[in-house]
C-alpha cells in the first residue's frame, strides 16, 4: 500500500511542490491505461490512506 506523501516523494522528491491531487490525476491515467488492457481492478482506492496495487483480474 502507497499513501500520497509515499508517492509524491518517489516522483518529485522534496525539490518541488506539487498538490496532492496531481497524484489522483497521475492514478486516474494509469487506471485508463490498465482498462484497455482489461485490468480494471489492477489500483485499488483505500480511503483516507492512499492506493493498493493488486492483480491484473479482467473485469466481467
């Protein structure tokens, strides 16, 4: 499980600010990017804490 902070520290470091929404965009196009290839649950949303990586399962 990665929490925001984990994620925006991996891919900007401390040099830049960012909002911590430009992670949910980051995630809504990696979650485009895995529907077309089926995987629709592939990035799970834990509430209030951030986002779990799982398997590529094809969706019904």
């Amino acid at each position: 499980m990665f929490t925001r902070d984990q994620i925006l520290d991996a891919a900007y470091g401390g040099a830049i600010h960012v909002a911590d929404r430009t992670i949910d965009s980051h995630i809504r196009n990696i979650r485009a990017k895995f529907a077309a290839l089926h995987c629709d649950n592939a990035i799970e949303t834990v509430h209030g804490v951030g986002f779990r990586i799982g398997r590529c399962e094809a969706s019904a």
